[in-house]
C-alpha cells in the first residue's frame, strides 16, 4: 500500500465517520416534539449549510489526493532521473 | 508506526470529533440558529489562512536575504494553503450572512480587507506559478508576499477600528461562547491546524521534490543528454 492510498483510506475514514456521526443524532424526546419540528424546518432552511459542508471537504479530499500523486510521480522522476545522472557522469568519466 | 501517519490519524479523529461537538455536542445559538455552526469551520479557516499567508511572508523574507530555493518552496506553499483556507473563509462567511445579514456579501471593513488580503497572495501565486522560472520573478514575489502580510493586522483588527458588522469570538463585556460551544471551537482549531500543518509539510515537500527534478533535468541537459 502507498503513502498516497493511505492518506487516502484515512481521509474516506474521516467522511465515513462525518457522516455516522450526523447520522447518529438520539431521537427527540415526545415531550420536545414541537421543538423537534421546529429545529427540523430549520435544518430543510439550511440544506445549503450542509451542501458547502459536503464541497469544502470534497475540496480539501481532492487537494490531499492530488498532492500525494504528484508526491509520488515526482519520487519516481527523481529516482529516475538520479540514476540518469550517475550513469551519465560515469561514462563521461 | 511512523510519526506522520500518527497525525494524521490524530487529525482525522480531530476532524470527525471536531464535526461531532460541532453539529451534536454544542447547543443551537439562541438567535442565529442551525447556521451558527458554520462559525467552528469558518474561524479555525481563518487562523489556517493567517498562518500559511504568514509562512509564506517568513519564506519569502529568507528568500530574499539567502536566495536558497528551499525557502521559496516553503513561502509558495504557505501561499497555496493561505489561499485554499482564505477561499474557504470567503465561502463560508456569505453563507452565514445571508441569513444574518440578508446579503450574501456586504462591503464592510473586515470582509473587505479579507478580500483584498486574498487577492493579494493570489497575485504572489500567479506571478510566482506563470511568471516564468527566473529568479528576477521569483523576487519580485518574495516582496509582494512582504508587503501584502501587514495586510492581516488589519483584517485583525477591522471590527474594533473601524466598527464593521462583522460578529466578533469575544465581546468586550466577556460574554461570547459557552463552555460547551467552547469545547466544540477549540477541538474543530486543533484538528483543523492540524490539517493544515500536515498539508503544508506535504506541499512543501513536493516543490522541494519539483526543484530537485528540474535540477536534475538541468543537468543531464548540460552532460548532452535527452529530458
């Protein structure tokens, strides 16, 4: 497994568990059920909130992963490029 | 275990406990309501787009005084992050505002300054990403990313000096969060400076990598090879 698969299994964790945590909100007790639709017309008010929630993360998740691919394209030229080098200085020797 | 994946674990348990406290944990602000939330992301945002602005002023400067590339790569990804965070400031807060305010933007002095402090670094990565691979461009970034830093002072201090509408963490008075919502903000800044460190070491390490690789190429080019 990569450096990059692992930051990205970690970073899946991470909206796995965002979304079992919102998921995982204790039912309303019936005496607070007025309340519970109230705070339930407010949540449909700001759906948009969650929707900016959701990208920001997106965006973030998709920095992380493009970083680490770059990472790992750039380990490789270097590694390439490094034995390029030393081959060369050899034969110009 | 090595050290690195250590934190990130801790920031990805950060993050879900921070989301947690947030959403759950914390009561529901008395006059703004559900949309207050957004305040435990837009802050913690904030203080990560001061930072990687600030790393970006500090590489710039030790740039300038050494012309060693490697703090050009750490003022460039100080500048990357700065600008990711501050968009992510300039987002959240209009979504907050329309509700509160009725507006989704408002000229007042902090999001205005804020504005201009992201246009600012967004110049210094535009010079420094398309202006070419000379050192005369890299210098001229340097000392923009010097001259656009004191910027944050003022956006700092806009409400208090200039009275915006922009809601403040504190009132003078001492009132402000509750315990509860104080956890739930200083858990969200910790994971989220967290995250933000851990991306700053990861892009700064892939442009000292980048620098590396052109240097090579260079070389391989002077001993009359292909790239």
């Amino acid at each position: 497994m990569t450096r990059g698969h692992r930051i990205a299994a970690l970073t899946l964790c991470a909206f796995g568990g965002m979304a079992a945590a919102a998921l995982a909100q204790e039912p309303l007790e019936p005496v607070r059920q007025f309340a519970a639709a109230e705070a339930a017309l407010e949540e449909m008010k700001y759906r948009h909130l969650w929707l900016a929630y959701g990208a920001i993360w997106l965006l973030l998740m998709a920095l992380v992963v493009r970083t680490a691919k770059r990472q790992a394209a750039l380990a490789n030229d270097l590694q390439a490029l490094s034995s390029r080098v030393e081959e060369m200085e050899r034969t110009h020797d | 275990m090595n050290l690195r994946l250590a934190l990130i674990a801790l920031c990805t348990i950060g993050v879900i406990a921070g989301h947690w406290l947030a959403f759950d944990f914390a009561p529901i602000e008395a006059r703004m309501g559900v949309i207050q939330k957004i305040f435990y992301f837009h802050v913690p945002s904030a203080m990560a787009c001061y930072a990687g602005f600030i790393a970006c002023c500090v590489g710039s400067l030790a740039y300038l005084w050494s012309r060693k590339g490697r703090w050009d790569a750490l003022a460039l990804a100080g500048a990357e992050l700065g600008l990711i965070f501050g968009l992510i400031v300039l987002v959240t807060g209009p979504l907050w505002a329309r509700p509160a305010w009725g507006v989704w933007w408002k000229w007042e002095p902090r999001l205005t300054s804020m504005a201009l402090l992201v246009l600012m670094f967004a110049a210094y990565w535009v010079l420094h990403t398309f202006g070419g691979a000379g050192e005369g461009v890299r210098r001229f970034a340097a000392a923009l990313a010097v001259f656009a830093t004191p910027n944050i002072y003022f956006v700092h201090v806009a409400v208090e000096k200039w009275k915006g509408m922009h809601p403040e963490l504190e009132d003078k008075a001492g009132s402000g969060l509750s315990p509860d919502m104080r956890i739930a903000f200083f858990v969200s800044m910790a994971a989220l400076m967290l995250l933000f460190a851990l991306l700053f070491e990861q892009r700064y390490r892939m442009h000292l990598h980048a620098r590396l690789v052109g240097a090579l190429r260079r070389r391989i080019h002077r001993l009359g090879g292909d790239v």
